[in-house]
C-alpha cells in the first residue's frame, strides 16, 4: 500500500531570547517585532508587498495585517474551520491564501485582504490542499500541495478568473513549496515514492508553464519531504528537507539555477527543519518545528546555533537588508531597530525538557521522557495534526527529575489511532513544549 508521510501543524513550543530591540548596530540581525500576534502554535507563512504592507496567517484560520513595517498589527478576517497554510500577493490589493484539505482550498482577495472570495471553478483533478503559493504577477500565480498525497498544481494567467491543474503524480506522492521566477519557468518540491525506501525528496521543474514536467532531483534517503525553497540568485538555490527518520538530516543545493541539486549535511541529530531562507548566495537560516533557527555565512557548509526564534516555517526577503520570518511569532531582519509601543516582559528560563520519543517511528507503542529541573504541575498530551485532542498521558503534580511515559498508540477511548503524524506536548501552566512522533500500522 502507497506510503504517505503527514507532518505536525499544530500547538507549537516556546521560542528562545533575541536581540535587543534597542540595540543600535549598522549590520541588520533579526529581532522580535514586539507588537506582532504571537500563538501557542505557529504562524504558518507571511509575505511582504513592499517593505511597509504585509501579512501574517494561522492555522486556525486568521489573516494579520501591518501597514508599518511590523510595528502594529490587526486582524483583519477570519475563517473558522479553515486551516490557513500559504499566502502570496502581487501587490498591495491582489492576494491568494492556501488552505490544508477543507471545505476550501483556495481564496482571493483584491482589496489587500480585507475581503476574500473562494475559488471553486478549478478544472479536474482539483486540488485538495495549497501548501505553497508563488505569485509572479497580477495576472500568473501558482499554487502546490498537499504535504500528504494528491500531487497538484494550480495555476492561473488571467488574475484569477480561470484555473488550470496539472496532475504531478508522474513525479511525486506530495508537493509542498513551489517557485516560478517567469510565468513560465519554475519549481515545486515534495516527495515521490521509491519502492525500496518509501517517500523520498524530490524536485520537480517545468520551463513551459506546467505543459511538461521534469524531476531534477530524486533522493536516495527514505523518510524525507521537500519543504521550503529558497532562490537568492538565479543560479544558487537552497531546499529544506524535512525528515521523518533517526540520523543526520541535509539541505539540498543548487549551482546552476537548479538543474542539478547536490545534498549539504546540515546536522548530524535528527532536527525537523522546515523554513530556510537566504539572503545571498552564502548567507542564509534554516528553522523548524520544536527546533532552533541556525545560520550560515559559508553557503551551507558549516551552521551555527542562531540567536532568534523557534518553529520558523517561512522567510521572506525583500532586499539585502530586509526580510521577515514567521513562527510562533514574527520577526524582521534590518538594520533600523524595531519600535515598541509597549514593553514586554523577559521570557521565562526553560525549567524542562521534553525529549524525543523512543522508538520512533513507532508500532504499537513508544516511551516519552521529560525532565523537571524543579515541582511542577505538568500535562503530557497527545494532539493528532489537526490540533484534536488523542490522549492524555500524564496530568499531575511532579517533583524534580526524570519521567517516562509510554504511549500505547490508542485514544482516550482505547480505540488504535490511525497512523500518521502525532504531538505529543508538555504543558505546565507557563511553557509549554511540543515534538512529534511517527505511528505506523
């Protein structure tokens, strides 16, 4: 039976300290923008018109809207029961937003968000699910997705009026990200399936606007998804590879405008990378779910712990100086400090750890250790990717030091879980992280 690989998108962990908002320097670094929404999951992507006019979206279904460049923000639509994924404008009036499987998958707005009409008129096979969106004018913009299965790709050339989709299931099991740098010419990112390793990483090019199809980079590595691209230049690329597997986990990396993609070690513990973005060629960040941001100045060969962030899922770059990064909350790279209309207090000191579960993935059960640095009333729960409640394992007052907790894969009902990706999260009362584990039947 055909694999499929799901992911977590929901009920996020906490995010570590950055810089100082007032510090002056003449090199721009990422900070906080300490008026931005923050979410005990994720914002799930942003995209930027210009350097002032942006927007955020949740996966709970808000759209967040600044007009200053991140200093304040307002909500301005919501969509109940709508899992928001993917956003991208071509102006300051002219967007789409991108919806995992429901009762929409597609929306357009053309007065900067404020009202949002749905996309219903798409050609078969329609989409189930928009994972990514890559706008390259008023009039050409491409949607992909979903993460897990049905491999489409829409696309329109007349601002939204009329729709195509291109089947991609020739080429991959599941799309994620894409980028077109022409209305002609681009790229989409996922996996396809190899009958020896299961899913594995792929990256798939058309040059004529969706007519053909080609695979440009096939992995050898079972349990991978292409997640995030990242074009600096027109030659030098960079995908995040997301892994579902025990060991090192990799970037791939393109030379000559991604005709060919080498794999780049990125570390050597299993990490859930998800958003990379580079500001050149050299320069560039990987975040991911439950993990750090990193950063390298070398092109990728080496990385080093950043200072900003957790759970970053996009970054977007307007110019070298300028760029913004989404997770649990929202951050900006520039030189100018960002201005607070409020102060806001430290951030707690980590007083656990939640480590990964063991085995995973897992059949039919798995062991879950935490450690307390000091009494705490804590809860250890199991969501399933959706945010619904699976099962609560531990809910209690506990002393300091080391537990083990053992999931044996049911529901509170003791009915078998379905396989697929699971959180499993440690709440007490004032942080709260959360990591994912694989069941497989």
């Amino acid at each position: 039976m055909k694999s499929r690989m799901f992911t977590a998108v929901a009920l996020a962990v906490f995010f570590s300290s950055v810089l100082a908002a007032n510090a002056q320097t003449t090199q721009p670094i990422w900070r906080k923008l300490p008026n931005a929404p923050t979410s005990s999951s994720r914002f799930e992507d942003t995209f930027f018109a210009n350097a002032q006019t942006g927007w955020i979206i949740h996966i709970q279904g808000q759209v967040f809207k600044t007009t200053d460049g991140g200093n304040s923000w307002r909500s301005i639509y919501t969509r109940a029961g709508m899992s928001m994924r993917s956003i991208g404008f071509a102006d300051e009036s002219r967007g789409w937003l991108g919806a995992l499987p429901s009762n929409t998958t597609l929306m357009q707005t053309d007065d900067g968000g404020t009202t949002w009409r749905e996309i219903t008129n798409f050609p078969e096979p329609k989409p189930r699910g928009i994972c990514g969106i890559s706008v390259v004018n008023r009039n050409v913009m491409y949607g992909s997705g979903w993460f897990a299965g049905d491999p489409r790709v829409v696309k329109t050339v007349d601002g939204g009026q009329s729709w195509q989709t291109f089947d991609l299931s020739a080429h991959a099991n599941a799309l994620v990200d894409c980028y077109f740098r022409t209305p002609d010419s681009g790229f989409v990112v996922g996996s396809q399936i190899d009958t020896s390793r299961g899913d594995v990483v792929v990256v798939v090019f058309t040059a004529d606007g969706g007519k053909t199809w080609s695979t440009r980079h096939q992995g050898t590595r079972g349990g991978e998804l292409g997640w995030k691209i990242s074009f600096p230049s027109r030659q030098v690329g960079y995908v995040s590879i997301e892994a579902f597997t025990p060991g090192p986990v990799y970037i791939l990396k393109t030379k000559d405008g991604g005709m060919t993609w080498q794999d780049m070690r990125f570390r050597d513990m299993q990490l859930d990378e998800q958003g990379i973005g580079f500001v050149n060629e050299n320069v560039g960040w990987v975040g991911g779910w439950s993990n750090p941001t990193y950063a390298t100045s070398d092109g990728g060969n080496t990385w080093q712990l950043s200072n900003f962030g957790m759970n970053i899922n996009r970054f977007r770059f307007l110019s070298d100086t300028l760029a913004y990064a989404v997770g649990q909350t929202v951050y900006k790279y520039s030189i100018t400090p960002v201005t607070s209309v409020a102060s806001s207090p430290n951030e707690a000191p980590v007083s656990f750890s939640l480590e990964q579960n063991y085995p995973n993935p897992f059949n039919p059960s798995t062991v879950i250790r935490y450690h307390l640095a000091q009494s705490a009333h804590v809860r250890l729960r199991i969501f399933d990717l959706s945010g619904a409640h699976v099962r609560q394992l531990v809910v209690g007052t506990k002393q300091a030091g080391a537990y083990d907790a053992q999931w044996d894969g049911k529901n509170e009902n003791g009915e078998p879980a379905a396989a697929g990706v699971y959180l499993y999260q440690l709440d007490t009362g004032k942080q709260t992280q959360t990591r994912k584990m694989l069941l497989v039947r």
